[in-house]
C-alpha cells in the first residue's frame, strides 16, 4: 500500500528519530510512504484556538497536495492526524463545502482519500509484523501511552477505544514484550502548554511517568513526538524512565540499528536495553 | 449588576449552536470538570463555563484566563454524557477573545507568535519560536541547557524553512481573515 507521507514539523526536528524508525519500519513491512511534496505546517492548536478558517486553510491544503498524489495520507504526529482528518470528515460531510476549502486554498479539494495514523496503519497488519520480528523483545516492560489525539475525540480518529485503547499493547506483545496494564494510557502531558506553562506540564508528565514506574516499567511507549518530548523532558523523580517510539521499538525487534536512533534521546534508553539483553 | 441569573430565549438559542456545539443540553453533572486535567488551574471550571453560556454572561469569560488553561485533550467532550464539544464551545471563545483583543493571557501570545512563524516560513522554526516568546515572557534563562542539548543532538533546525511554493501561506493567512503579522 502506498500513502503520502506527512512528517509533520517535529518529524523534521524534535522527532526526527520516529520520522526515520517509521520509514525504516515501513520499509521492511513493505508499506510505501512517499513524503508529500512542498507541505506545510497543520496548524496544530496555535490555528484552531484562533480561527477555523485558518486551521482549515492549513490542514486543506495539505490534504489538497496528497490528493494531487492520488495517495491517502500517512502522518506520525496525532495532532498533525487529528487536524487533518477534521478537515476530511468535514468536506466529506458537507459541513465544509469543496468551493470554501478550495477557495481557502487555491486548489481544487474533494476529501476523495482518507487520512490515517502510521500506529492504525501498521497495527491493522499484525501478521506481516510478527513474521518480520527476529529479535523479540523478551523481559522489556513496556507502558503503552496513547495520549489525547489518537482516541480522542472518538468521531474523529475512529481509532480504538477512548479510555482503554490496545492497540500498541497488543502490537508490544506482537514484538515479544510485556505490555504493561497501567492507568496513564489515555492523560493528557500538557501538550503545546510545554512553552507557556512549565509547571503544569511538569505536573501532567510528572504524574504519568510516576503511573508507568507504579508498573514497574522499563520504558514508556509514545506514538506522538510532543507527547515524547514533554515526558521527557519534564518527568519528575531521579530515576529517570525512558520514552520511546513504538516505530524504534519495531525496529529493534526487527533487527534493524535501533542504536542511532536512541542516541537522539535526552533521556538515553540504551542501558535499560542492554539490562534486558537486547542491545 | 443584577445577582438573578436566569436564561432567556435569547441566551438559549445561542448557547445551543455556540461553537458548532449543543451547550444549552448541559444539566451540570461536571463530568467535565471532574475529569479536566487543567480545571485545578482554572478560575471558572468547564461545567461553570457552559452554565455562564447558558445564561449569555459571554463577556466575562472572554477575559477569563480560564479558556486559556484548556489544553484541547478532548477528555471532557468523550465523557460528557449529552456530548457537548465542550472544547469546540472553548475555541469560539477564544477566537472572540482574540479578535476583540481581550485576550490577556500568555497562551493566546503564543498561538499569535506560532502562527507569525508559520506565515512567514510554512513550517514550524522553533528556536524562533521559543526567542520570540522568550522576549515575550521576560524568560531568558529556563530550558537554555536543554536548548543547547536538543542543538548538540541534532535535533533543532537553526535556519527556518521555506515553502517552494512562495507567497502561498501569506495567502492563505488573508484569504482566512487571520489578523497575525
């Protein structure tokens, strides 16, 4: 299957390790990502808090670029996802109309294809993922994180469960580790509030590594790389918890070179990888 | 000013389509506020937003810091048992509260900043980003060795990007009406 792959802004920066573990990942499993040519930012909460012609201006004009590519899209980012899928539903629903959006734009846009989440794209082929897995991920404790965006709001994602999702659990399990049951699965880390508000999202991280460690996990499992970045970055305690993607997780079960995409971590993950014999 | 709180025709046919959501089906169960992780840092609490828009006193939470405080996660609108778009609700206030310039707070700073960047370079530039904010909240000091860090991994770009499409996010950013310099 081939998808017009959107990196989103982090996926070019904060995130550039979960932009280059999808594309490996992908690859193996055979899934085609072509990046989208000459895309823009969505938007994110910045153009929704302050007008909706705005945010759908950002979002349809790169919906419009993947349309020209006859291709549905692929994004890594859930808020980057969640934002452009709201302007699909919408056009396909008629509660925006084609001339508007393309009138924003100034190109023509008609919701033909789908948008979808890279953790939907791979999760839908279990099989293809557990024929590729060479090193399992054996004693690795691992706490799925979701985050808002992926369940959140259920008519636009329509991806899993709103307070129980396991999807990425099962996907764990499926590359040999131990997906923890844990109660941070679905809370919010405070989101874009990293910039203006520290000590909120020093309170929402806080409270979600504390959940994961109450697991006994050895790593928390993000699909999102502002979720990535906050947990991070603003964790509370000593004994730091690493946070990584389900991609470079892939990746290592597969036996690809996980270890170039660790080293871009603030919080190094590769002791806890070498204490389980993976690395 | 009046101490009766009472809604009118009036009031209650707008809070019904406010922000393309049904706030006049809200019975104050606080669903919402229970489960907001930012209602401990809010002055008016979510199931006190929609009551306030209920009865039309829009005003008041126009320069409330309040809206400010949501972060968008979408927890109260999969609870909320008569499924109010509680954040949609949020967003329209926010968006008059920009437009009338009654917004104070530092978020609604930032989201102009955010978007200034994304007109003039199409995509995200943060190091830009957090200058200018840094400017903006007399903050020069915090995260400068996790700045350095993110530098040394390769993981801040130092030069924005630019779209090969010129002039096209200006456009959009007139066609929309968005008033960001």
């Amino acid at each position: 299957m081939k998808y017009a792959f959107y990196p989103g802004c982090a996926g070019e920066t904060t995130a550039r390790e979960y932009n280059s573990s999808t594309l490996a990942v992908c690859s193996a499993m055979g899934i085609e990502l072509v990046e989208m040519s000459d895309w823009n930012c969505c938007g994110a909460s910045s153009a929704h808090s302050t007008s909706r012609s705005l945010a759908h201006a950002l979002t349809g004009r790169n919906l419009a670029i993947a349309e020209k590519q006859a291709m549905p899209m692929a994004a890594i980012c859930p808020a980057c996802f969640v934002r452009m899928r709201e302007t699909c539903l919408q056009v396909k629903n008629g509660s925006l109309s084609k001339d508007e959006i393309s009138s924003l734009i100034d190109k023509p846009y008609t919701a033909s294809f789908d948008v979808r989440h890279i953790l939907d794209i791979v999760t839908a082929e279990t099989e293809a993922v557990k024929k590729l897995v060479v090193k399992p991920l054996k004693g690795l404790r691992a706490a799925a994180y979701y985050g808002c965006y992926l369940v959140r709001p259920r008519e636009l994602t329509g991806f899993d469960d709103t307070e129980n999702p396991v999807s990425m659990d099962n996907l764990l399990e499926s590359l040999g580790a131990d997906a923890a049951d844990w109660g941070g699965k679905v809370d919010c880390c405070g989101g874009s509030g990293s910039f203006t508000d520290r000590s909120m999202v020093k309170e929402l991280a806080g409270k979600i590594s504390d959940s994961a460690r109450e697991v006994h996990a050895d790593v928390i499992v993000s699909a999102c790389g502002l979720c990535q970045a906050n947990l991070e970055t603003r964790q509370s305690g000593k004994n730091a918890l690493p946070v990584v993607y389900f991609t470079e997780l892939m990746g290592l079960a597969f036996g690809l070179d996980a270890r170039k995409w660790f080293k871009k971590h603030i919080i190094n993950p590769i002791p806890v990888f070498k204490k389980r014999g993976l690395l | 000013m009046s101490t009766v709180h009472k809604i009118t025709a009036a009031s209650a046919s707008a809070a019904a389509s406010f922000g393309g959501s049904r706030v006049n089906l809200c019975y104050q169960c606080m669903t919402c506020t229970l489960g907001c992780p930012a209602a401990g840092r809010m002055e008016i609490h979510p199931h006190a937003i929609m009551r306030k828009i209920q009865l039309g006193e829009v005003q008041e939470l126009l320069v409330s810091s309040a809206i400010w405080k949501c972060l968008g996660c979408e927890t109260c609108y999969s609870r909320c048992p008569n499924e109010i778009n509680i954040p949609s609700a949020i967003d329209e206030l926010k968006h008059a509260a920009m437009s009338s310039g009654k917004a104070k707070s530092i978020s609604a700073a930032f989201h102009n900043i955010f978007l200034g960047g994304i007109k003039k370079n199409g995509l995200l530039f943060e190091l830009g980003l957090m200058l200018r904010l840094k400017i903006a909240m007399k903050d020069f000091f915090s995260d400068t060795f996790l700045g350095a860090l993110m530098i040394m991994k390769g993981k801040l770009s130092l030069r924005p990007h630019s779209l090969r499409e010129s002039g096209a996010m200006k456009k959009i950013f007139e066609k929309s009406g968005a008033g960001t310099n």
